[in-house]
C-alpha cells in the first residue's frame, strides 16, 4: 500500500469512530443513562446532559434496572 492509501483508511477509521462515539453519547443521553470511560489513567463516569435526561425514581440508573431484573 502506498503511504497515501495507509493515510486515507487511517482517516476514514478515525471518521468512524467519533460517528460511533457520538451515537454512543446520543443514546446514554436519551436514556438517561452515563458512561464509563478510561482516560488518563482513571476511570470516569460521564453523565451526558440532555434537557429530557429527568426522570423520577431508578428508571434511568442502569444499576437500578439490573437490580430489578
């Protein structure tokens, strides 16, 4: 492969993944839910902040709901 090639597929991975990281945070925040990521040498929760995120009770702690399973 040619060094331009190698540099086109890299990008297009790239361009992949932040499509998938951002459907990632779309949908924890539309369901109210937070992710957990590694950066840095720690582990951290993230809460997206989406206006509809509100919801009484455990319905969007993903701890709660497997609890209830």
């Amino acid at each position: 492969m040619k060094e331009q090639e190698i540099l086109e597929m890299q990008r297009l991975i790239d361009e992949g993944v932040r499509r998938a990281q951002s459907r990632l945070w779309q949908r924890a925040g539309a369901s109210n839910q937070s992710l957990v990521v590694f950066r840095g040498g720690k582990i951290l929760e993230m809460v997206p902040e989406v206006e509809h995120n509100f919801v009484d009770g455990n319905e969007g702690d993903p701890l709660a709901r497997r609890k209830q399973r």
